[in-house]
C-alpha cells in the first residue's frame, strides 16, 4: 500500500456474451469505465461470444437500441490498452482481426505514438494472463 | 408447415443444432437476436446451415443481423433476409410457431 492510500491491483474484467441479445455487454463495459476512474490495472478479455462485442460495422437503427460500440473507442482514453481477444474463440466465428474495430491508445512516453490496443491470445497466453490477477469480473 | 424461431447464439446454446436436427422438410426456420450469428459464412456451423436449406427455407431478421456489424456480404447464401413485417408474415403464414429458447 502506498502512503496516499492508493492501491492499485490488477483487474481482468472478461466479457463472454454478444451485444444486444442480454444486457451482459453494455454493463460490462459501464462497469470498465467506472472502475478506470479509480486508476487500477485494467485488462479486457473476450472469450466465446464476447468477441463479437468489437465487431466493426454496428449499426443498430434498425432494432431501436444504442449503438454502444463506439464507447470502446474511448478505453484508450481512460489509459485502458490491454485488450486480449481470444484467437480461437475469433476462428471459430470465421473472423479475423480485420473484423474487429481498430481499438488504439496514445503513448505519452512516445511522442504520443498510436498504438494499437488489441492483442490476439492464445489459449495458453489468456491462462498465464487469468493467473496474473487479483480480481477478475466475468460477463 | 411450422415456423421455428431461434435467437440464442450457436456457439451459446444448442439450441440451432436441436432445431436443424428436428426440423422436418418444408418448414421455415427464422434466426433473430443473436441467433443471427448462425447466419454469417465462415462460422463453424456454415455447413450444417447449407444442409438443412436443402429441405427447409431458413430466414434471417435483417436489423438483428445489421446490429451486429454483419453486412449481407457475410450472409450464407441461400438464407432469406426479413424485416419485422416479413417476420410478422412468417407467423401468419405458418400453423404454429415452435421457439427454440
């Protein structure tokens, strides 16, 4: 613990459901942007369905719901970059990186480079990440 | 002739491969919410989706479809699109109307 109070621990939130069908992905995303206030260790993780979450190309007129999809574009403002998305779970889907919306990040101690802020992960890569944590939220 | 009605995700529930495997010839399947995602080429349950419109017509509710950031580009062919006036016929136009939730 520091001196100040802060603590700072690592938090793995992992979103496994699709947008728009359940209410899993928009509260997952809330509680992101909540807890970024409180200068934590953020990670994102989707798994299964959740992948779909960062699908390019929303467009919700026509089912009358907001189109939250714009709102990840905000996580790099909030100094949230590590986004893993789980390689396998994208294959099966038939998806590839190119499908998922361009998420980045500015780096402040590189000239404010723009970085992007999904990885790909595979099964072993998202274990050792899941292990890493001292508290992970599941969606 | 039944319609069925599946929104659950493929890779969520079951729920698609019950339905594909009951259906009987000449009955019409409708894919909403996220039961769209069995509508999109390249996902692991594309063949099963081409086997089953050898004998049964399978539709897709366009706006769950276009929500989700698919365009008709990824649709498997064959599938019909609907808008909820196309789904409103559907239930009319079948006897009965089994969900698969």
């Amino acid at each position: 613990m520091e001196e100040d109070g802060g603590v700072t621990k690592k938090f793995l939130y992992v979103n496994r459901r699709a947008p728009y069908g359940s209410i899993y992905a928009l509260e997952s995303l809330e509680v992101v942007l909540i807890g970024a206030a409180f200068e934590q260790d953020v990670s994102l993780a989707f798994i299964d369905d959740g992948v779909y979450q960062l699908k390019k190309s929303q467009s919700t007129d026509g089912i009358g719901m907001k189109n939250f999809s714009p709102t990840y574009n905000a996580l790099g403002d909030y100094d949230i970059n590590k986004i893993y998305v789980d390689k396998d779970s994208l294959e099966q889907r038939g998806l590839t990186l190119d499908d998922l919306m361009n998420l980045t990040w500015e780096d402040e101690n590189d000239n404010y480079a723009e970085k992007p802020s999904i990885s790909l992960v595979n099964s072993e890569e998202l274990a050792v990440l899941m292990e890493q944590q001292d508290i992970i939220l599941s969606f | 002739m039944t319609l069925h009605t599946v929104n659950k995700s493929p890779f969520e529930t079951n729920s698609l491969e019950t339905c594909l495997r009951l259906v009987r010839s000449g009955h019409n399947v409708l894919l909403f919410e996220d039961g769209v995602y069995g509508a999109s080429k390249g996902t692991r349950f594309e063949a099963l989706l081409t086997e089953a419109m050898q004998s049964c017509k399978i539709h897709v509710l366009l706006p769950d479809f276009e929500a989700r950031g698919m365009s008709i580009d990824s649709l498997i062919s064959g599938i019909e699109t609907v808008d909820y006036a196309g789904f409103v016929n559907l239930v009319t136009e079948n006897e009965r109307v089994q969900a698969w939730l």
